[in-house]
C-alpha cells in the first residue's frame, strides 16, 4: 500500500494530537533549541558579503519584474517576450 504525501501528513498529525504533554516536550525542547540557533546563525549569515550580493540581485530581480508587469499592462510587449528587455 502506498500512502500520499497527504495521507502520511494526516496520519502523523494524528499520531501527534494523541501524545501526552510529557510525550511532547523533547520534540519541542529540540524544536525550541534549533529554532534559537537558526536565528543566530541566520543573524551572522546576514552580515556576510554572500547576503549583501543575495539581497542586491533580489533587487535588481523585482525592479525587472515590475518593469516587465508594467511594459505588459501597457501593451509594449507581450508576456512571452519579457526575456527581451
């Protein structure tokens, strides 16, 4: 038998809703734990130059896109030229 992505969610959230409160508390004492350290890490990470050249092209990227919403709504090029400007 072979389950979908779906029904495995479904049963394990299940699974989940009928554990006690003590059964609980390691998974999220560990999901608290990895939480706090992916801020920290993700807080380091945006000092590097690797995030300043990240958030540049994001950028540069949604300026190009707004452009390409704006010449499309007006007419001047069609959706499928958009790789053109």
């Amino acid at each position: 038998m072979s389950l979908s992505f779906t029904e495995i969610a479904k049963l394990v959230g299940k699974s989940w809703q009928n554990l006690t409160v003590s059964e609980k508390e390691p998974y999220e004492q560990q999901a608290l734990h990895d939480k706090e350290k992916c801020t920290v890490e993700f807080a380091e990470y945006r000092q590097t130059e690797s995030y300043k050249a990240y958030t540049d092209y994001l950028q540069r990227f949604n300026a190009e896109q707004l452009h390409i919403q704006e010449y499309t709504r007006k007419g001047i090029i069609q959706p499928w030229q958009a790789h053109k400007i």
